[in-house]
C-alpha cells in the first residue's frame, strides 16, 4: 500500500531525523461505521509502518508517522471490538512510540527520544517472533461499570459533536429497567416517570417532544397514548422495549446536517447489535421481580447470540426476550379547584377528594435479528429487523368524595389556610365509587435495510425502513361507576402534606365494603385505536478531499438526502351501556375487596378498604342497544356517530430533505482544529382530516373538515473541535434545529370533557341551563395550522481526560421560534341528545397556538473519577433557565436544576453500584386530572436505586438489583403549593437474575 502525502503538523518541540510516511485519508472499508463508533479489528503484531497503515485502513483516521532512522520498531497485535483510539494505544503499548489525537479523524505518531547512554557490549540478536506471545484483552470490560463507563467517555470524546453515550453493559450494570432510566446518568437528561418506570426523556430543558428517536439512524413510528383524553403526539415511549436486546444509545446534543431532523432538545439514536460487530456469543439471562406493593414475582427472561461464518463475510445475530411485572400504585388526589362563596367570603375550594388504587399487569417481549453479509471487498449488505409488544392489563379502583359547593351547605364545616380549603367536614354528601378497566396492546415494529457500497472514490449508503406502531384497547376503557345516596358524612385534612408529602386524614362513617349501599351502577364504555406509520428512504454519498484552503483542509464531503412519509389514524368510540333486558346485578358484582394497606404511606387516618366492581359479571351484562351484543369491541365495530368522528382524526406529513457538509481541520495554527459545517434544507407537506358537529336548520350536521400545508425550513450547522491538548478539548457548536408539531396537536379534533358530553346527552338543554354538580364547560382540540418551533442553538463544551475519569462543562442557550402553548378560549359547540333535538352550548376550550419566543439557557457538568481501592463514581448536574416571552412562564417539561451521583465499588468478581437521580419541580405536559388545571407542577423528588454482581465463574453471573429503595412518594400541586393536587406511591421493587455467557 502507497502512502499518500499530507503530514499533520507537529506540536512536539522535538523533531526526530529520518523519514515521514505522510499517510492521510486512506480509503474506510465499507464495512465499517463511523469514526465515532467501534470496530472489530484482527491486526497480527508486526513492523509499526504496516500496523499503523492497516489501523488506519480500518478506522478511516488520518496518519503522520515519524520514526528513526534505522530503528525498526513492532507492535503488538489488536484483536477485538473497540474505537480505533484504543486500538492505537493497544498496539503502541510497551513500545517506544507517543502519539498524539488530533481532531476526529487525525493521529501523529512519532519515536520517543532517548538520551545519550554509554556504550556498552552488543547483545545477541533475537529475531522477532510472528506474533505476540501474549495478547493483550480488548479494553472495554463486559460486565463491569468503570469499563462501560471508560467506553463511553472514550466515544463521547472521540464523536465529532457534543453528545453522550450509552453502551448495553451500562444499560445492563446500572440498576434501569429500560433505556429511558439508563439515560437519566448522562448529563442534562432527566425522566418523567409513569406509574413507578421511566417513560418520557427531556434533554437539556425541554420535554419528551422535543428529542428526536431513531433506531440505528432510521425514524420510528410513536405510539399514541390511548389511556385517557390525554394524547402525546411525538413523545417515544422508552418502556416499550426491552433492553436486553439494545446495543446502547448515542445522545447528540449539537446537530450535523446529515442528521434526522425534528429534535431540537436532542437526537436519542437506538443501537442495536450488528452480525459482524463482533465475535460469536450466546447469552442467556433468568430472573424475575418483584413488587413491594403486590408481592408477586414477575419472570424475565431473555437469550442472545451471534453466528459468523468461517470467512467472516457472513454474521448472524438475533434474541429474544419476555419480562412481566405487577405493580402498584396508590393515589391521593383532588380532582380540580374551584372558587366557593363560603360564610360570605370567597374561597379556593376543592371539587372532590379521591382516592385511587392503580393496578396493572405488564408484560414485554421483544424479539431481534440483524444480517450483515460482505458481499465483496466494496459492498456489504445489512438488514435487522426489531418487534416489540408491551401489553398492560390495567385496573384502577376509585372512591371520590364530593365537596365543591356541599361545602356551603348547613353542617359543612371548613379549614381555610392561604386562601385555600385544607381542610373540611361535609354532612350532607355523596360518594362515588367507581372502576376502570383496560387492557392496551401496543406493537412496536422497525424494518431496516442498507448497504455501504464502494464505486470510485466515493462511499455510498442507501437505506430504507419501514416502521409501525399499533396501539389498541383489547378490552375498551370500562367505567363502572355507582354512588352512595345524599346525606353521607365524610371529611379530609391535608395537614401538612407539601411538606410531609402525606394527608393526615381522609374518612366516613359509611361501610364502604357493603355493595348494598350503592345505588344501580352504570357502564360507560370508551373503545380507541391508534395506527401509525413510518416509510423512510435515506441516501448518503462521501468520498475523501485532499483540498487546502489557507490553514484550512477540507478532508471529507457529504452529500444526501431523505424521504419520509408518515401518517396517523386515530379512532375513539365513547358509549353508554345498558343492561340486558330482565338482567338484575347480584351484589357479588360489587365482590372485589381492595387491599387492607392501601394509603400506607399517603393517608395517616383513613377509610378503607372498599368493595370494587368485578368486569366478569358486568361483562356478560350490559350490551350497546342495536348496535353490538356486548361491552368488548373495537372502533371498527361500530358505526361512528357524530360525536365519535369529531373525536377522531387522522394526520399525514410528507418530510423531503437534502443536505450537505463538509468535514475540515487546520493545520499550522497553536491549536488544531477540526469539525464539520454543513446545510440541510426540509420541506414538510401535512395533511389533517377530521369533523366537528354543527346545527343546520336545527338539525345536527356532521361536517368534515381538512387541512393541507406545507413548510420550507433552512438548517445550517456548524461544530467545531480544538485539541487544547492531549487531555482537553474544547467544543463549539451552532445550529438551527426544528421540532414539528405534536401529531396530536395538529389534530383537528374537538373533544369536550366526556362528563359534560354524558351529561348533556341524557338531561338535553337542561343540563346547560342548570349544571349537575361536578360538570365542567371545558374541552381540550387541536390546531392544524401550527408551524413548526424553529431553535436558535448555541454550544459550548469542555471535556478533560484525567488519568482515572474525566470531567466535562457545557453552556446551552437555545432560542425557539413559534413556541406553541396550549390556551383556553370560548367556543360554541353542538352536542348530541338522547331523544331531543342536538343542543348548543359555550364550552372554554383548551388548544394550541403559535405564541411566540421560547429561551432555554444551562450548564451541564459531568465528572467520573476511579480510584485504586476500586472505588469511584459517576456524577452529572444540570441547571436550566427557561421562559416563554409573552406569559414568563417555565417551558413545560422543564427542571430548573437535576443531578444524578453513581457511586460504585469493583473488586474482583464483585461489583456494587449505587444510582441516586433527583430533579427539581418541573410542570408537566401530561395533564392527569382530565381537564380543568391550569398547570400540573410535579413537585421535587428523588430516587435510590442499587445494584450487586458477582461473578460466580468466567462466564456465569448472578446480579440483584434494587429500585426506588427510598419509596418516593411523588407529588404535584396547581401553580401554587396551597393547592395540591397528587399524592402518589409506587414501592420499591426487587428482581434476582442469573446471567450465563459463552
């Protein structure tokens, strides 16, 4: 191989005599990934010229090598997956060579002097071996911290812009349940968390809408949330895969051109496993968990492996996986406040207190394959293929005392503080008791295939994927509701619950465990399906440049473009049952005994338990009257009828893009620079497609309506790197990034609150002119002709490599365009009856709107340090100022300050880790309470998770792990901490797992 001319300059004030092999921009094999990622080497040990061209060879990294005269000089042997970096340093091991990282792409290597010694008799010659007679281990170890951790600062160091990695051991080693919570210990990530297990990720401020999710570069399909009224648009939901077949994550935080646009906070790529990543292995992991809260123990269970035929042309590799838990979570909440005239004064009043026991049956399983073949020395093929379902059999029991205006009422009697009901006994009151039924599906299906092909001087990689995810109610949303008669006594106290994140007292003297008490019951059903898609077609072309601007070289052009389209079905059917004719409920119906420990934790004194609504016997006894036989249904089943259409819709975007960039470096200047500046322009067509009830001629009207338009948007980025020396670099970054509209914000749908639309489909105008107690005029839509938020992104980052750690410091400032915040204005509506002609009524209606400017400012800070005892840490901080212009408000999603300390021990085959997460109050995107609060601030928490490993052979180990050892109990209030609106407690949970590698 002829070494091709360009030196990189060097910064040593020693210069060596002899000859510079000037090797630069040597053709990448096409099998390989980018600089920033791992590759498999097989170098044999040989003479230092030859092992440093086939290195760079592999890694595509540019190489000025200067040696003595006449000193021949042998390197060891590199075997096995790593970044090139640590291949470098393990083939110069023990030798007399010093190198020097320069850029990305860049390494000067050069012979170490050596002071003048005296003569001193020859010794006999010993001819080199033809290979090493030890060879070294790869540098990263499987199964321990400190090397998962070591691995991912090297590749943080190494990647060409800010980001943070995540590698399988680490996901594996920290105590996480999925890839949401593994990424919670990077730097300027936090979680928010669903019913005990990591959901949503926000980055560095902003939420879960604003971070772009790929699996191995190619856009996803998200699935919708059919749980309640509440929608998530673009949210990925992490807890819809299964670790165990992940290869990791990369979490940029500045932008390149090439990049899948749509995340301004950051992108979040999925890494899977690769057939000629590696070596062959199989694994296979048993275990189960199990739930404070439940007692019963989930089983997990997964196996893994990869083939690789004996030519290393052909890999193999694929897994399975299935993990089940039960868990629980006991809820204290206040449904909503309202302003009550009591003893002639005006007061913050509570509409209801509640109390709600949340269970639910999760099970996961995930299956994988990935192909690589090498087809020729220019051409290799890939494909994997990723399946996930996440099935969640959910039960909530509810009881909810009335208060509102009953506090008014003779007898009542109330605590004010702050203006603010805390306290208060009602004699005239009513109980309702009531239960929600469900099982949700959720399909998560990504096909993916590429190639990386050679033609000329250029490096072709064609990809396309096919992603799809399907979310629907098996068994629809089942409402069994009854209600104690008028006249109930009952009372609360919060007491100190803010500070002691528990009520001190919620009771009645009503028994709660007798069913005759309950007036009939009724059934409301709500069926709803989601369907999304994703078809992507990718295509990047880069060949090597050899061009030299003044200081600048120009070594790499990038060229490409992309074309997704995307769509979105989502129907919803909303029906109130009625019993079979001749049916009479038993009172076994009501049979179910809710747990004796309920509130342990959240209700010092306390009423309970209760008797709940068995679904068997309501199952078999209600119908829909002349429209399906039965409560078990889908919304295909059923003809939609005006109300259903305008709670559907259905979304489509056509996203076009091209880009280029150009990668460079400097040289003759006092610090080497290199990065990558480049262009990418996006056009989005989108098409939205809904109707909306209206009156014509005082007959009700089913209108369609739709919605086309499109978007043109200009991205330039620029990154750039200086190696200030050998240990710190110094980053800047500058972009413009856009975030589109939730799917679910661009919806045309009207939806009012479902309690106002029963209401008023059984008591007609009536219900407008005199409200029941409880209802609510409010309703919650979308806006289609939202424009994209446009972000203004500049960074800075320093990153220091200590001898045993590292330590790390950025400032963000993003400044967002057409920031889109949900208002409430008055609309008129049309609504249906049951046996009158339709009605309308003015309805407060929730819906998104262009605003204006966003700001979002921070620093992030990471340190990790070893020591030699084996002891060590990983720490990250991050403090976030955000504020929309207009209102001043805190951006939704967003901590003002989140810290995450991991402790760890290593010693021997032992390894101990701790992980304590805390993050700041933030205010949600996700309104729980189903309409009527203005902003739900979930309030500060923190929590303890640990992990211990032991490594009972070479390839067999037993883990135990801990999560939420502290037992957080979270909370959340309406703007202001006098008005709390949740208490809520998951457990802690335990799982016992046996490991087995070959």
């Amino acid at each position: 191989m002829a070494p091709t001319a360009r030196s990189l300059p060097a910064r040593s004030a020693w210069r060596a005599p002899g000859f510079a092999a000037a090797l630069a921009l040597l053709a990448a094999s096409p099998t390989e990934a980018q600089t920033a990622g791992q590759r498999s080497f097989d170098i044999p040990a040989q003479d230092a010229s030859s092992g440093l061209i086939q290195l760079c060879a592999v890694a595509d990294c540019e190489l000025a090598f200067v040696q003595r005269p006449g000193a021949a000089v042998r390197t060891r042997a590199v075997r096995g997956r790593m970044s090139w970096r640590a291949a470098l340093e393990q083939m110069l091991r023990g030798t007399d060579l010093r190198h020097r990282f320069i850029g990305a792409h860049g390494v000067r290597v050069w012979a170490d002097p050596r002071p003048p010694v005296a003569a001193s008799p020859p010794l006999p010659t010993i001819p080199p071996p033809e290979e090493e007679p030890v060879e070294l281990e790869p540098v990263v170890v499987v199964g321990r911290l400190s090397g998962q951790i070591d691995d991912a600062l090297r590749r943080k160091r190494e990647a060409d812009i800010i980001s943070d990695v995540v590698t399988a051991g680490r996901i594996g080693d920290l105590p996480a349940a999925n890839l949401a919570e593994a990424l919670q210990r990077a730097p300027g990530v936090a979680v928010e968390r669903e019913v005990g297990e990591g959901q949503f990720v926000s980055v560095r401020g902003l939420g879960p809408l604003f971070q772009s999710v790929t699996l191995n570069g190619a856009p996803v399909a998200f699935n919708e949330n059919i749980r309640n009224s509440t929608q998530s648009g673009r949210q990925f939901r992490f807890r819809a895969l299964s670790p165990d077949l992940l290869a990791g994550a990369t979490l940029s935080k500045s932008a390149t051109p090439d990049m899948i646009d749509g995340g301004i906070g950051s992108n979040i790529d999925i890494e899977t496993v690769g057939g000629l990543d590696g070596e062959p292995f199989l694994t296979v992991r048993v275990g189960g968990e199990i739930e404070g809260h439940t007692d019963r123990m989930g089983p997990e269970v997964s196996v893994a492996g990869r083939m690789v035929s004996p030519s290393g042309d052909f890999g193999l590799v694929g897994g399975l996986a299935e993990e089940q838990r039960a868990v629980r979570y006991d809820r204290f909440q206040i449904q909503r406040y309202s302003d009550q005239l009591i003893g002639g004064a005006t007061v913050t009043a509570p509409s209801d207190v509640r109390t709600t026991i949340e269970r639910e049956d999760r099970r996961r399983r995930s299956a994988f394959l990935g192909v690589d073949w090498r087809a020729t020395a220019d051409l290799l093929f890939d494909f994997d293929a990723l399946v996930s379902t996440f099935d969640n059999a959910i039960r909530e029991d509810r009881l909810v005392y009335v208060f509102g205006e009953r506090l008014a009422l003779p007898g009542s009697a109330v605590t004010v503080r702050n203006g603010v009901v805390s306290a208060a006994t009602v004699e005239n009151g009513r109980i309702d008791n009531n239960t929600e039924v469900s099982d949700q599906s959720h399909l998560n299906l990504a096909v993916s295939s590429g190639a990386r092909i050679r033609v000329g001087e250029w490096r072709l990689e064609p990809r396309i994927s096919v992603s799809a995810a399907r979310s629907v109610l098996d068994t629809p949303l089942e409402r069994m509701s009854s209600q104690s008669p008028t006249g109930v006594a009952y009372a609360f106290d919060l007491g100190e619950a803010i500070d002691r994140r528990r009520a001190a007292r919620l009771i009645t003297g009503l028994d709660l465990t007798d069913p005759g008490l309950l007036l009939p019951p009724r059934l409301a059903v709500r069926a709803v399906e989601s369907r999304d898609d994703d078809l992507t077609a990718v295509i990047d072309a880069r060949r090597s440049l050899d061009r030299t601007l003044g200081p600048m070289h120009l070594s790499v052009l990038r060229i490409g473009g992309q074309f997704t389209d995307r769509n979105r079905d989502y129907q919803r059917r909303d029906r109130l049952a009625a019993l079979r004719p001749g049916v009479v409920l038993p009172r076994r119906a009501y049979g179910i005994i809710t747990p004796h420990d309920v509130f342990e934790g959240l209700i010092d004194e306390r009423s309970a338990p209760w008797a709940a609504a068995d679904f068997r016997w309501f199952r078999e006894a209600f119908i829909l009257p002349g429209e399906w036989d039965g409560v078990v249904f889908r919304p295909d089943d059923l003809k939609p009828s005006g109300a259903d259409l305008q709670n559907s819709y259905a979304v489509s975007e056509r996203v076009a893009a091209a880009y280029v960039r150009l990668d460079v470096d400097t040289a003759g200047l006092r610090w080497p620079i290199s990065g990558n500046v480049g262009l990418r322009v996006v056009e989005t067509r989108t098409e939205v497609e809904g109707s909306i009830l209206s009156m014509n001629g005082g007959a009700l009207e089913v209108r369609p309506v739709a919605y086309a338009g499109s978007h043109r948007i200009w991205l330039p980025s620029a990154n750039l790197t200086l190696d200030l020396d050998e240990d710190s670099l110094l980053r800047f970054a500058a972009s413009r990034s856009i975030t589109r509209p939730s799917l679910a914000d661009l919806r045309s749908a009207t939806v009012p609150a479902s309690m106002l639309v029963s209401a008023i489909y059984e008591r007609g105008q009536a219900e407008i002119d005199t409200p029941s107690p409880g209802t609510i005029f409010a309703g919650v839509g979308g806006n289609p002709h939202l424009t994209p938020y446009v972000a203004t992104n500049l960074d800075v980052s320093y990153e220091l490599t200590l001898p045993r750690g590292a330590f790390s410091v950025a400032l963000f400032h993003k400044s967002i365009d057409d920031y889109v915040q949900t208002l409430a204005a008055p609309e008129v509506l049309t609504f249906e009856t049951r046996a009158g002609p339709p009605v309308q009524a003015e309805v407060m209606m929730s819906r998104p709107r262009n605003v204006g400017r966003a700001r979002v400012d921070g620093v992030e800070i990471g340190l990790h340090r070893r020591f030699a005892t084996g002891f060590g840490f990983w720490a990250s901080a991050t403090w976030t100022d955000s504020r929309v212009e207009n209102s001043g408000m805190d951006l939704l999603g967003v901590s003002e300050l989140s810290y995450s300390v991991n402790p760890f021990f290593e010693r021997d085959r032992l390894a101990i880790n701790l992980s304590w997460s805390w993050r700041s109050a933030f205010r949600s995107e996700a309104d729980m309470q189903g309409g009527g609060v203005s902003s739900f601030v979930v309030a500060p928490a923190g929590c303890l998770d640990a992990q211990a490993s032991f490594d009972l052979t070479d390839h067999a180990q037993i883990v135990l792990t801990a999560s939420n050892l502290t037992d957080t109990v979270d909370q959340a209030w309406e703007g202001s901490r006098d008005r709390l609106l949740q208490l809520g407690r998951a457990g802690p949970a335990m799982s016992l797992s046996f490991r087995w590698t070959l």
